[in-house]
C-alpha cells in the first residue's frame, strides 16, 4: 500500500464510525468509476486503432455542451 493511502487511513480511523462508513462508500464509487472510465478509455484506444473512429464536429459538440450546460443554470 502507498505511503500516502496508509495516512489517509490512518486518519479515517481516528473518525467517527458513520463519517468512516460514508468516505468509504465515496472511496468505493470514485474507484468504480476511474475502473469504468479506464476501461472506455480502453475501448476507444483499440477502435482508433482498428481505423473504427469518426470525425468528431467539435462546434456541434460544443452547442451540445452549451445547450446541457445552460439547461442546468
């Protein structure tokens, strides 16, 4: 285990069990997602690799984020 892990399970210890609880969870979700975004990331690599990649239309993209982006406000 990395130097740093270990302090900061050194430090969750000194915590009250439900706060212990809690950062667990989140610990446990950020790696599932960093396990799921690693494996797209994966993907993506092989299909740009086998020529399977499309031309991405960057304004369009762009609109689209702005659109979610502005939905949101």
């Amino acid at each position: 285990m990395g130097k740093t892990l270990e302090i900061a399970i050194s430090k969750v210890a000194a915590l009250s069990e439900p706060a212990q609880e809690q950062l667990g969870r989140e610990l446990l979700e950020r790696i599932e997602a960093l396990k799921n975004l690693r494996t797209e990331i994966d993907v993506g690599i092989r299909e740009l690799e086998a020529s399977l990649g499309e031309e991405l239309d960057v304004e369009a993209l762009l609109r689209e984020l702005n659109e979610e982006h502005a939905g949101k406000a």
